[in-house]
C-alpha cells in the first residue's frame, strides 16, 4: 500500500518512496537542554513516533537519529542573545554540564512515559564537534563563509533556494525585521556556524578551531550529524513546524552548499499546541506546562496526554484544555475497558485483515490518526468473534501505543478507581512515596483493598 506524506519541501502530499528500501532513515531534531520539555514540544514527539510507528507496520526498518542539543543554542532567533545553556546553568548555580545532563534525563523520562519509541540511536551535540568543525571547513573551502568579529557566517546570498522549503518573502521579512542585528552580518539570513567565546572570558562550554576557540552554532549540529549517522539515507528529516523558517532553512542551505547534493527527501512538520484561546504554548511564552504538572494537575495517566494528541491531525493546531485532557482520560479508559471486557472473554488468536486495511489505509494517508482511532472504534462495535476483534486491536496497538495489552491483563474495574490505581503505579515507578499513599488512601475511602505484592499492585473488593 502506497505511503502519502505531507513534504513541507513541496507542500503536498507525495508518495513515499525510501532511498534504500526496506530502510529509511529519519532524523527528528532533539530538545534544547537548558529545561523541561512542555507538552506543546512532546506532541511533536509524539507526530514522529507516530510516523516511525507507521513506517514499520508497514514494514520498513527505521534508523532513527535524534540529537541533543546541549551547547549554544541561543536565546535569539538569528544568533544573537545568550547561549540558553549558560545561562539556565547560572540561573541554576550548577554547571552548565550538569543543566545539559540532568534535562536530558528529564527528557528521556518523558518521553518513555509517553510510550515514545526511543531512536535507534542518541547523539550529542558535544560529542560531534570533530564532525561540524569538519562540515565548516568544506564550506569554508568552497567559499560560503566570511569571518566577523564574533564568529565564522554562512553567507546565505550564496546559495541558490536559500527558501525553498520556508517559502518566505526575504525583502519584507527584513523590513520587519528587529533592530537586534549584526552590523558585520552581509545578509540579515546569515547564521553563525561557529561563535567564538567572548574576549576575555571563558565559557564553560567551549573548544579549540581553526577559527579561534569558542562553540558550534546550533545549525550545523544538525547538518553534521544527520549526515555522520544516517549517511546516504537521508529520507524524512521532521521537527516542530517552528524549525520551518530558520533552523531547517539553515540546515538545508549549509549541507546542500557542503555536498552539491540533496539535504533529505522529505521534511515533515508537526503543528503547535495552543492553550484554548489561541496562545501557542512555548518556554518563550512562559505559559509551558511540563508532563509532569500535566499529569498531576489533572491526575491523569501520562498515555492520556499521548492519547489526547491523537485526536488531532499533526499538522492542524492541538487546543489544549484541561476538559480536553480529561475528555481523553475517558476516552482512553473506555477503550481499556472495551479490550479487557474482549479479554475477559477469549484470547486473542488471528488478525481481520479488512480492518487491518482500514486502519493502515487513514494511517498512510499522511498519518491521519483521528480517522484511525474511528477504524479501532469500528472494530470493537463489529460482529467479529471476540478473539479476531482482540487480536486486531492489539495489532493496531502496535501504533497507538497505548499498553492495550497490560490494561487487558489487570483486573476489571470501575473507571475512576483504575484511573487512580494507573497513576499510583507510576507514582510508586518514579518513586514519590507520598503520592503513593494518598492515592492508596484514596482507592481505599471507594471501597478497595490495596496490596503492594513483588509482582506489582493488587486491588481488589474485599
Ligand atoms: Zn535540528
């Protein structure tokens, strides 16, 4: 079955095709270290884990690369402002290693919680800078960089489609353009490949180069390591829709100049989250919500969240609300509460492949999720045998992620108590005793025993 996906290099949907089939490479840019990730970042992981998902029910074999960006990304959109590292570090009186390492786990965290696939392989930035001093020298030779005061520039005047995936107007993108501006820089699009430590000072973060000692700008990190990693398997490249206009534009212009050869087939964009009302949710905007508030504000399974996000197309706006979120939690609970009700019934023994075909076919029409979870509905409201309709269902689970199987296997029980009962496992896996507790407290006031067995948590009516 045809693979359509949405390519921002185009806008359209095109047919998928991989470079080297039955495997695709896909690069996902990786989180900014410097804080928590908000939920508006991880219903982006959530798209392309969804798009990985989907490539492998289809049978490919992905090689997924995702970067940690742990050094010089800056708090201004066109390389001026502070290193965001640096400075979360001093806010924090830590090292700005010890701010890189311990968001990165927060991060790994999230992200697990959310059943997102891990990538096949981590990189860091700080672990390449071999690799994008390297990529800088080749633009070097072939003249796309000048040198300024404070560091080496890609002059993007030289390279032909400088907007070929943004689209952008330049001549009236400039006039808006803000007044903090290099007076050095020839064009207001150039980026800094690499920014030399101030005069004087010393930076936490910094290495030697050919150009003087200082760090990497954040858009060669991309360029470098896409290309170390996933070699000539440069298939699907996505992010948030945010990295469109600069970091991508970016990423295309200096490793298109670097090779002479195509930067990635496809890229592919997830959409923001919006607080309902129409503010888009970013670190900038101090209005982020992180998993962790989100989950115990609501007292919701953190798969509730991941759950919600399927309920939008990634490349429409997700509106964010707490009755969205609990709307969700329903949904989802409802949907255990069908495939343990299947369970309890028979076992799961050979998949329908009409649904099968349903299901893949919204899927690998650009990913289209709400359609799928209608096929899932469809099924379990279908007069197929029970034991068809349970192994179908887990087999779409293989997508969805959404533990299907572990929620079949636990004991039947009314909605709010296994609401309760789900977040008192988690809260006892991330070791917080004293939620732990009172949530037992609370399982215990609707009438249930609590027992804490090695094998997990068992509850039950007396
Ligand atoms: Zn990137």
């Amino acid at each position: 079955m045809e693979l359509l996906f949405y390519n921002t290099l185009t806008r359209r949907k095109e047919v998928f095709q991989p470079i080297h089939p039955p495997r695709v490479g896909v690069y996902t840019c990786g989180p900014t270290v410097y804080n928590y990730a908000h939920i508006g970042n991880l219903r982006t992981y959530i798209f392309s884990d969804i798009l990985k998902r989907v490539m492998m029910y289809n049978g490919f074999k992905v090689k997924h690369v995702m970067n940690i960006t742990d050094v010089g990304h800056l708090t201004g959109d066109r390389d001026m402002g502070e290193d965001k590292l640096e400075k979360g570090a001093r806010k924090e009186g830590k090292s700005a290693w010890e701010i890189a390492e311990y968001y990165t786990q927060a991060f790994k965290n999230d992200i697990k919680r959310l059943n997102i696939l891990d990538p096949t392989l981590w990189c860091k930035a700080t672990d390449t800078i071999d690799d994008q001093i390297a990529l800088i020298r080749t633009l070097e030779q072939k003249g796309y960089t000048y040198k300024t005061k404070d560091g080496v520039y890609f002059d993007t005047s030289k390279f032909e489609g400088y907007t070929k995936l943004s689209h952008q107007d330049l001549e009236a993108l400039q006039e808006g353009a803000r007044v903090e501006r290099n007076p050095e820089k020839r064009n207001f699009t150039d980026f800094a490949l690499w920014k030399f430590s101030p005069q004087g000072a010393r930076r936490q973060m910094e290495w030697p180069s050919p150009w003087g000692v200082g760090f990497p700008g954040w858009h060669i990190e991309c360029s470098a390591m896409s290309m170390k990693f996933l070699g000539e398997m440069l298939d699907i490249h996505c992010g948030g829709t945010d990295h469109v206009d600069v970091h991508h534009t970016n990423e295309i212009a200096q490793s298109e100049a670097a090779t002479g050869k195509p930067f990635f087939n496809f890229w592919m964009h997830g959409a923001f989250l919006i607080i309902a009302g129409g503010k888009k949710m970013a670190k900038s905007e101090g209005n982020f919500l992180t998993l962790e508030r989100t989950i115990s504000m609501n007292g919701i399974d953190p798969l509730a969240f991941r759950f919600a996000a399927f309920q939008t197309h990634y490349r429409k706006p997700m509106e964010y609300s707490e009755t969205a979120l609990a709307a969700a939690q329903n949904g989802l609970q409802h949907l255990r509460n069908q495939v343990r009700t299947l369970a309890d019934q028979a076992q799961a023994d050979r998949i329908d492949p009409g649904f099968q075909e349903k299901f893949k076919q919204a899927l690998n029409n650009d990913l289209n999720m709400p359609q799928a979870l209608a096929v899932v509905q469809d099924l379990l409201k279908s007069d197929l045998a029970v034991s068809v309709k349970l192994a179908t269902v887990y087999d779409m689970d293989r997508v969805m992620g959404l533990d299907l199987d572990k929620a079949a296997a636990s004991e039947t029980l009314p909605d709010d108590v296994h609401a309760l009962v789900d977040a008192r496992r988690i809260a006892r896996e991330e070791k917080q005793w004293a939620l732990s507790d009172e949530l037992r407290d609370k399982i215990q006031a609707m009438g249930y025993v609590v027992q804490d067995k090695p094998q997990g948590m068992k509850v039950f009516k007396p």
